[in-house]
C-alpha cells in the first residue's frame, strides 16, 4: 500500500526559554516554555511511504540526496513505533526543503521535524488509526520525539510547552496552542538578523545535557516558571515594556547558561553584542518598543510591533545591516501554524 502527504510546518522563536531535560522520560523539559509561531521561515516536506515493504529510507534536500540526515530520521521512527507500529513495516521517500537558506543559521529542527511528525500523522489518519480531533496534539508529542522545540511549531500564533499552572492544558507531552493575546501580539514581526551563518559550535542537545549538573539549573527552572506567569499577564494585557524586560532577560540568561557550564561556551558574536547595544540605544533615544531574543546561537531576533514595521525595516538598512553576514536577514511575522500541502 502505497500513501503520499505534503505539510508546510513553521519554525518557531522561544520568548521563555527550554533548556535542559528532565530524567526519566524521551525530550521533557525541565521548565516550561512559550514561543512565537513564525510564517515565512518554514519546512515543506514531501513524504512516500510504501507499506509492506523492507525498511529503508531515503532523504533529499532541495532535491539533493541528503544521506546524512538519515541516523536521525530513524532514530524518530524508532521513538515513535509505540505509538505507530506501522512506521517500521515499510520504506520512505522524504522530500524536503526550507523557504529559508539551510546554511542561513537558522535552527531547522523545529520546522522539519513537525512538519515530517504531521506527515506520519496524516498517513495514520488514512489508516484509521488516528481521529481529527487528536490530530495535532498526536502531532506535537511526535514532533517532541524529534526535537523539544517542534512540538510548539504545530500550533500559533503562540505555543506553550511544558506544564505551567497557568496555563490550562499545559503538558510536558505536548504543546498547546496559547492565542488569548493582545491583538498586537497576533502578528508581532520578527526580522532575523544572520549574524554569523555556520554550524554552531556547540549542539543544543550537548548545551540542554549541561545543564544536567549545572551550579544554577534549579534557581533558572525557578525562573522560567516565574517568567511564564509573568508573560502570559504581558501578552494578554499589551504590556509591551514588561513583555521587552522578560524576553530580552530570557535571552541572556540562555547564554548564560552556556557561558557559566562546564565545559563553557560563548555562543555569540562580537556582531551579536553590536546589534543588542544598538537596539538599546534606539529604544532609549527614539522611545521605541523594540527588543531582541536569541536562539542557542549568534544570530539576533529583532522584535517589534507590526505598525512599526517600515520604520524598523529602515533601522535595520541603515544601522543593524551592517553587523550582519553579508548584509543577510530574514523578515518574518507571527503565523497561524502548520498547514497540508499539495
């Protein structure tokens, strides 16, 4: 039997970060976390799936045979066959490509690994083994499997992960999706500012072990779920200066983090330094509500309103560019979520 599917998955940036593991499970985390689901930087993947055949499976990328994601493709099978026993009685055909340039920095596990969990997903609901309305949170638990942060990317505008008592439904399993915000956050942009474009020099799954025996895990997951209380109050009430100390704290604390383990490492760029000061001159000079996040990487996150949309783009031209790798970002804006393509 031979099934096709096609789903689009978004990336996503995490506003409260996740960082660290809980023991005694497969990708819990260790704190809760919340993030904004984005539009334009996103995974499509193709998927064949011949069943009752020998188990082997093929990958390209931008239809270049890509054999090195191979040993992770199966290790997600592998994770995922309690779940669905199918997906090891057969042979796969992935097709995928970003809509962002894969060398550009930017962190394409969240958005590859849910767009491929919705893909086994729709071929489990062509089986009958998966009703509608388990469809998406079936698909956030697979994509935990894959990688922590795509259980967030099947929902938006916002995902929670991770269990928080205020936020109903919240699960260490699955993500949910979090929309009971101010309008102006529905469709806050996200410019991406590709500081630095190579491989990172250290793995966030190395960086989340860390924090394993980390001199200031318990004070930081102590933090975060603080941190959840106090976001979810910002977002709903368009508190834009609490919302700018929370997620711009959160950021610095990620790195850290990184900074103060053992081993140690400095993620950032002398360009990611130059952007942040830059931003927080123009805030404090212009008055401003634009901020930064960062990932576990060098690359800056530039945060604003979408009204302030062309006077931002115009900061970026003018004095954010020039720190940038080849004059490189992304311009992006808060989205809907997954969506089944053709």
């Amino acid at each position: 039997m031979e099934y096709k599917t096609s789903w689009a998955s978004p990336s996503n940036i995490a506003l409260i970060k996740y960082w660290g593991k809980k023991k005694g499970g497969v990708q819990l985390p260790a704190n809760p976390s919340i993030s904004f689901t984005l539009s334009n930087c996103k995974t499509t993947t193709f998927l064949k799936f011949i069943e009752g055949t020998k188990f082997d499976v093929s990958v390209s990328l931008e239809q270049v045979d890509t054999p090195s994601f191979i040993p992770k493709i199966e290790q997600f099978l592998e994770r995922i066959k309690s779940i669905f026993p199918f997906v090891m009685n057969g042979s796969y055909e992935i097709n995928t490509s970003n809509s962002f340039p894969h060398s550009s920095g930017i962190a394409s596990s969240a958005s590859g690994m849910s767009a491929l969990a919705l893909c086994i997903c729709d071929i489990a609901s062509k089986k009958g083994l998966l009703d509608s309305e388990k469809f998406f949170q079936t698909a956030s638990i697979l994509s935990r499997l894959g990688s922590g942060s795509a259980s967030r990317s099947v929902f938006g505008p916002l995902g929670v992960w991770g269990e928080h008592p205020d936020f109903e439904g919240s699960s260490d399993d699955f993500a949910i999706s979090y929309d009971n915000v101010s309008p102006i956050f529905k469709n806050y942009c996200d410019t991406i500012l590709l500081v630095h474009k190579g491989q990172k020099i250290v793995s966030s799954t190395v960086g989340h072990d860390l924090v394993d025996n980390h001199p200031f895990a318990i004070a930081r997951f102590r933090q975060a779920n603080q941190n959840m209380s106090a976001i979810k109050s910002a977002l709903e009430s368009a508190d834009i200066d609490r919302f700018i100390d929370i997620v711009e704290s959160e950021a610095l604390t990620l790195h850290s983090l990184m900074m103060s383990s053992k081993p140690y490492f400095i993620l950032m760029k002398p360009d990611t330094l130059n952007i942040i000061n830059a931003i927080w001159q123009k805030r404090k000079k212009s008055n401003v509500k634009w901020c930064f996040t960062l990932d576990a990487g060098a690359n800056v996150h530039f945060l604003y309103p979408s009204e302030d949309k062309e006077m931002a783009h115009q900061f970026i031209e003018d004095e954010l560019k020039q720190y940038c790798e080849n004059g490189a970002f992304i311009h992006d804006f808060v989205g809907s979520g997954p969506e089944k393509t053709t």
